[in-house]
C-alpha cells in the first residue's frame, strides 16, 4: 500500500526521465528495489528524519556564525547582516519550489507517453507494428501517416534500431556546443600529486573511502561511507547520495545535478574527472579533494 501510494505520486519519474522511452519507476517498479534494500540495510528507523534534523542544525550554525561575523565588520556590519538575513530566509522558503518545473514536466511527458503506447498497442492489435517499442522509431509526422494509413515501411523500423543500438556504443563528448562543435582539452595543473586524476572542485571538503563504480543505479549495491564514482547523475540518482560520503563523475559542472546535490548534502565533489570509471578500479580506495579538484589512488 506504502509503495503503491508512493508511485502514484512519484512513479512518473526515472533513470534518464527526459527520454519519453526510458523506463518509469511506475513501469518497472523492480528498479526501486537496489534502493529500499540499500536504505533498509544501512539505515535504522527514523534515521531520515535525524539526518534532517542534523542538516538543519549546521546549517543553523553556520548562519550564526555568518551574521556574527557580518555585524563586526566596521562601516555598517549591523546592516549587512540583516540584509544577508533576509536573503537566507527568502533562500530557505522558496528553494524547493525549484523542482516544480521539472516535476510537471514529468508527469506530463509521462501522460504523453501513456498515451502513445496505447495508440502503439492498437497497432500491434492490428498486426500493422511487431512490438509496442517500435512506435519509439518513428518521427512524430510519420506516426500521424501510420495511424492514418494503418501501414509502415518493414525496413525501417529495424533499421533504425540497428542505428540506436550502434549510437548507444558511442562515447559522447564531454563538451558539445549548440552549433555541434565537439571542444575537447586537458586540465594544465602543477599542483596535485603525482598520478592523482584531475577535476573540477564543485563541493569543498576532502573524504577518504572505498570507490563504488556504478553505472545503473538499479545495480547499485553501497555501505555508508563508499564513494559514488559514476559518468554523470540526474535526480533519479539522488536516494543514492544519503548512503555515499563522496562523488566523482566523469562529465558535469558546478550547476549539474550531481554538484548541487553534492553541495546540499555535504559531500565533497569532484566533477569532469575523464574516464573515472575506467581508470578507478571498483573497490579502491580513493580519496576525494572536493576543495582542489582532484582524486587521489590509495594503497
């Protein structure tokens, strides 16, 4: 009843939810379950709660000390603090209005999609498509024409999954301007250690833990304490990062969503570390500078 209550209102989301043919937690509920397990075993009842309840208290502290130090600031300290004061709770009152957007986006993709695939079911019925998932490989004009016609070319449905499923072995490129230009680079530093792997510092403090290489968060199997090491992350990632102390990824920046999350949680972060899940064997222990950019290898 829980879980179903819960899929009702979230089960619209999932792994890579921008792509209308990607698989909703609704669809495969089965893609949960790495998670609630994960959840059940590192955790004890309540723990959510107590991990909030910390959070909110540094974060409290921390404004303190903030505002003290504002208002001893000689030339109108008393003033900068009230402003910086406002600024705070204007921050902690609107923030999670952030995610707004995105979740009606969702859930109306997902009525979209709904939609589609019973449209792709009385096609099947109708002999006219072999599988609903053909519909995915017809422009949106030429499913009007086959709808309409009752009638599809038969080789060019498989040939346009061969061409998916070739484009799904390509590496893409870490930068792709609007206008298609690929900009590629190396990080020019003389700073960090010897064999460390250079990144972008997104979430300051600097960790030490066993490396988890993961790359489908349904396969996902963490301790607390592990550090994430992953290509990229969106928000379905996210009940991933109450487990981890750390992230390491192979693309992002200071905006994408492994970086906020990162910094919202308190985790030190390293993004736009090239091949991280190559070149960290799974298991190894590793050490974050999320301050400086860098990853360390350890013994």
């Amino acid at each position: 009843m829980a879980i179903g209550s819960w899929l009702d209102r979230y089960g619209m989301r999932g792994v890579g939810e921008i792509d209308i043919t990607r698989p909703r937690w609704r669809e495969r509920p089965a893609m949960l379950v790495p998670l609630i397990l994960g959840n059940i075993r590192n955790f004890a009842p309540g723990a959510g709660g107590r991990h909030f309840e910390q959070g909110l208290r540094t974060a409290r502290d921390k404004e303190r000390e903030v505002l003290e130090r504002l208002r001893a600031l000689p030339d109108g300290g008393a003033d900068k603090a009230e402003r910086t004061k406002r600024m705070i709770d204007r921050a902690r009152t609107f923030v999670g209005y952030r995610e707004y957007p995105k979740y009606g986006m969702v859930t109306r993709t997902f009525a979209y999609k709904q939609a589609l695939l019973a449209e792709a079911d009385r096609l099947v019925a109708d002999g006219v498509l072999r599988g609903r998932e053909d519909i995915w490989y017809l422009t949106f004009p030429e499913l009007d024409e086959v709808v309409r016609t009752r009638r599809v070319d038969d080789g060019l449905i498989p040939r346009r999954a061969a061409e998916h499923l070739s484009y799904r072995a390509l590496i893409p490129p870490r930068v792709l301007t609007s206008e298609g230009e690929i900009v590629a680079g190396t990080y020019q530093r003389d700073d960090v250690p010897v064999g460390a792997l250079v990144g972008l510092a997104v979430s300051a403090g600097t960790v030490e833990g066993r490396a988890r290489v993961v790359r489908d968060v349904a396969r996902a199997d963490l301790e607390p304490g592990d550090i994430l090491v992953t290509p990229y992350t969106d928000p379905s990632w996210t009940p991933l990062f109450v487990t981890v102390a750390g992230l390491v990824t192979e693309v992002g920046g200071l905006m994408t969503h492994g970086a906020v999350i990162a910094r919202e949680y308190g985790l030190p972060a390293v993004v736009g570390v090239v091949d991280a899940t190559r070149l960290i064997p799974d298991g190894q222990r590793i050490r974050v500078h999320g301050t400086d950019g860098y990853v360390e290898l350890l013994p």
